[in-house]
C-alpha cells in the first residue's frame, strides 16, 4: 500500500484551477483501495505571507469544505490542519540543523523573491523545511505536485538522507514526486495561470449572481459575432473544454467555426456548466460552511489520527538526537 501526502495552503478559498489541477486528481487518487491518502490544510505555511488570524481561519474552513464537497473520504484516510500537530513545527526545528544554506538560498521559494530581500521574512526562508517536515512525519512513499514543486521534493529526500546517515538506518522514508504530465495549465481570466497573485481567478462557490460576473470578465478578442473565431485561442472554450462533456465541447467548437456565435454566448454556456456540474459541490460546500459544528468536528479526528503517527516519528527522531527521556 502506497501513502499518499498532500497539502494546500490556507492563503485563499480555493479557486477552479485548484480544484481542476489539484484537489479532483488527489482524490481520485485517494480512492484507490491500494493507497492510503494523507490530506492537510497548510495553515502554517501560509502566515510567511497572510499575517490575519481571522482571514486564515475562513480559508481553513473553506479549503475543508472544498475537499469534502468534492468526496474526499475523510473516514478511510486522513484530514488534518497542519497546526493543530505541533510535531510539524518540532521536525522542522530539527531538520533545520540539517539544512545548509546555499540549499536553501537555492530554493525557488526564497530566488523568486530575494530581489527585494526585506519583503523576505525567514518564515519564507525556511519554507521548503518546514513542506520537509509536513512529508516526513507520516512516512509518505508519494507527493503529487507540479513541476514547479519538484525542486522541494528533492530537497525533502536530500535532508532526510542527512538524517538518516546521522542515525544510521533509515528512520525517514524518502519520498519520490508524482508529477502528472496530462494536467495542463488552467488558465485565468487574463490567459496566465490562474492564481490568486494575479487576481485572475475563478471562485466556483460564489452566489450565482457573482459567479457570473466574474464568467463575463474573461478576456476575449474584438471578433464581430458573425465572424468564424479561432476556439483554441480563446480563454473562455478553454475553460469549457475543461468542465463540459465531449458533446458538448465540440458543439461549442463548431459553433465557433461556424460564425454567428458570440463570446457573450460562450461566457452563458460557460456560467450555465459551472452551475449544472458544479451544483452538487456547491450544496456541500455550503452545507459545511453554515455548520462550523460539524466541520470542526471531522478535522478535530482527523488531527487524532494524524498526532498518532506523527508522534511514533518524532519519537525515533528524539532518540537519535538524545531528547528522548
């Protein structure tokens, strides 16, 4: 059986490239008997750039319902937040004096932003440390991340062997990434990726009314609706091609071969899909977001689970180093 580790940072409500890039192929992963799926919310992680208690707290919950609104079984596997397991920061710790910095300086968490160094808190610094830690609790065989997470697995292996030498056997398994090469890029309002730092992105859980504002703000060309329109080059059939079924896909591209088809028409039939797929998460969603209780309930034995395998870890770790009593 193999042990699946996954997080999320808790910096924003989910938005459709997070649910199309990451969290559906996690949980269909998750829904193979042969593995056993570790879920969390990183809410640590995301105090290196979101500094207000009560905004992560609402993102904690919405990034709970997101996962459950989507089927996430959090009774066969396991759900947690990241801070509610203090073992996280206490490996961290340890593994920071196992870290040399140039690996570090190296990391493309800290390059992207060490141009301006004072915007760079040491959070930030030793992020891919603490993402080493969040692995290495819980013993994972396999991380699916992007390509641009690879970096950090390599350095998660890197440190753990470190450790391992030091202790002599292999107190630390050395996780390996799952890169899915099929998911492509999802694309934003704008074409560039989606992603909250560009303020391009699609929330699927807004009030219908938002929801369609925000489907109607999607960047398009000047074509006239008589004119034939190029679907592969517009953002909005992108989208769809993503959500709709086949038939319905190529409907909509002949349509756009065709002529007499509008970008208003597309961005309809867009909000229209969003709202007849999407409409059994979005009652989820809701539900959980209206019942604090419940959910609070579910990450609470979650995190009992989590606590569990993660002190057998730190336990063998303190012996190694001499803590143990």
């Amino acid at each position: 059986m193999a042990r699946i580790l996954t997080g999320i940072q808790s910096s924003g409500r989910p938005h459709l490239g997070n649910i199309l890039g990451a969290i559906k192929p996690a949980i269909e992963l998750s829904k193979n008997p042969q593995n056993e799926s570790f879920f969390f919310i990183a809410d640590l992680h995301s105090l290196t750039t979101l500094k207000s208690g009560t905004e992560r707290g609402e993102y904690v919950r919405a990034i709970a319902a997101t996962w459950l609104a989507f089927g996430f079984d959090y009774k066969k596997n396991v759900f947690w937040r990241q801070s509610r397991v203090q073992e996280h920061t206490e490996l961290a710790w340890y593994l920071n004096c196992f870290t040399p910095f140039p690996m570090l300086a190296n990391a493309t968490s800290f390059k992207d932003k060490s141009e301006k160094l004072s915007d760079v808190n040491a959070g930030l610094f030793t992020y891919p440390v603490l993402q080493a830690a969040d692995i290495l609790l819980y013993n994972a065989n396999i991380i699916p991340v992007g390509k641009d997470q690879k970096q950090h697995l390599e350095m998660s292996k890197d440190i753990a062997n470190r450790f391992n030498i030091l202790a002599g056997e292999e107190i630390l398994v050395l996780p390996e990434p799952q890169i899915d090469e099929r998911i492509m890029t999802i694309p934003g309002l704008d074409g560039q990726k989606m992603s909250k730092s560009y303020h391009n992105y699609i929330d699927i859980f807004l009030p219908e009314n938002e929801l369609k504002k925000i489907t109607k703000k999607i960047l398009s060309d000047s074509k006239p609706l008589e004119e034939p329109k190029d679907p592969d080059a517009d953002i909005t059939f992108q989208l769809y091609s993503l959500v709709a079924s086949e038939a319905d896909v190529e409907t909509m591209r002949r349509n756009y071969i065709n002529g007499g088809y509008g970008y208003g028409h597309a961005k309809q039939a867009l909000f229209e899909c969003f709202m007849e797929v999407f409409a059994e998460p979005r009652r989820i969603f809701n539900y959980y977001m209206e019942n604090n209780e419940e959910l609070e309930g579910i990450l609470v034995a979650g995190e009992a689970k989590a606590r569990d395998i993660a002190q057998e870890t730190i336990g063998k770790v303190r012996k190694v180093l001499g803590f143990s009593s």
